[in-house]
C-alpha cells in the first residue's frame, strides 16, 4: 500500500514561508485591504487634502501616503509572528508526524515518544488545495490559511514523487474540474 510518514520538530522557517505564501499568492484579503488604503490616500491627496491647505503640496502627505501604504504589510507581519510564536509555545519539542495514505490523511503530535490527542485524521475532500514548493508541501485546510506542511527533508517513508502521485490522485478538483493541487517551482532534471 502507498503510504508516506514524516516526522520532523516544529520548523519557524517553513511555518513563516508558509503563512506569507498563503498571503501573497492565495489571499485575495491582503491585496484588497492594500487597494483599500491606496485609494483611500489617493482620494485625501486629490480630494481633502488640497481643500484643507488651499492647493498647496506637503511633505507631510507624502509620508502619510508611505505610512498607510506600509499599514497592510506590517499587519501581516506581526499576525504570522504572532501565529508562529502561538504554535512555538503549543509544539515547542514535540513531534509532528503526518502519515498520508489514499484513504486519509493522519497528523497526530508526540511528546517524548508519546502520542498526544492533539491529532486528527483528515480525508481528502477536506484539503481546500495543496502547494508544492522547492522545500515543502503546503496543505490548507480552509480559506484562511490554516493548515499543516510536510518539510520534504523529513519524509521517512515513501518519497517526494509517491506524495506528489498520492496528491494528484486523491485530491479534490474546482467545479470547473482543475486540481486543487498545484507545483510553484521548475524542477532541474
């Protein structure tokens, strides 16, 4: 039977790399709040602005202008350190272990050899979509961008090519029939 396990500690790299992914690639929220703020600026220098100060320009507007421009990607900052420092204190020394077969997916947390009941068990149809990139798998579970990720370095059993199989066979597709899977990088063969 097809089966993949990895098991690797919690990786803040990989966990950052995938929030910011979720959030450029796959967020429509993030570049809509920064539209948002541009026009919103954009109407205070054309509209307000120049009512307010008879026409004049200003050096002050123009650094209002960066400071909102910078509001959204700062926000974002400190909402992925803050997740990442939430899951440190929750997962800090403990195993994640995710065993991916064509009938589920198992993730289950181990403290010290013993299996914690933080895990669940996952089907298919419940992955929103999944995300090859250089080091990893990105498995989201909703449109917010929670999820889990398996670090390719840390697969155990199986290998890179029977994941990417178990994927593409198992994984849901969009109503117009494209697979909720899709590979960001070229590999060099």
């Amino acid at each position: 039977m097809d089966k993949i396990i990895s098991k690797s500690l919690l990786n803040e790299k990989l966990q950052k790399s995938m929030m910011w992914f979720y959030a450029l690639r796959k967020s429509f929220k993030f570049y809509f709040l920064l539209i948002v703020y541009l026009a919103v600026m954009l109407y205070m220098f054309l509209v307000v602005f120049p009512t307010l100060t008879g026409g004049g320009d200003s050096l002050f507007f123009y650094v209002m202008i960066v400071l909102a421009t910078l509001v959204v990607p700062t926000t974002k900052f400190f909402t992925i350190a803050n997740s990442v420092s939430k899951l440190r204190k929750l997962y800090l020394h403990h195993n994640e272990m995710v065993e991916i077969t064509k009938a589920k997916i198992d993730w289950k947390i181990e403290k010290g050899g013993e299996e914690r009941n933080d895990g669940i068990v996952l089907s298919w149809n419940q992955i929103m979509s999944a995300c090859e990139v250089k080091g990893a798998f990105y498995f989201y579970l909703d449109n917010k961008g929670n999820g889990f990720l398996i670090d390719k370095n840390t697969i155990i059993k199986g290998d890179i090519y029977l994941l990417r199989k178990l994927i593409i066979n198992n994984i849901g597709k969009t109503k117009r029939g494209k697979l909720l899977y899709k590979k960001y990088f070229k590999e060099n063969d």
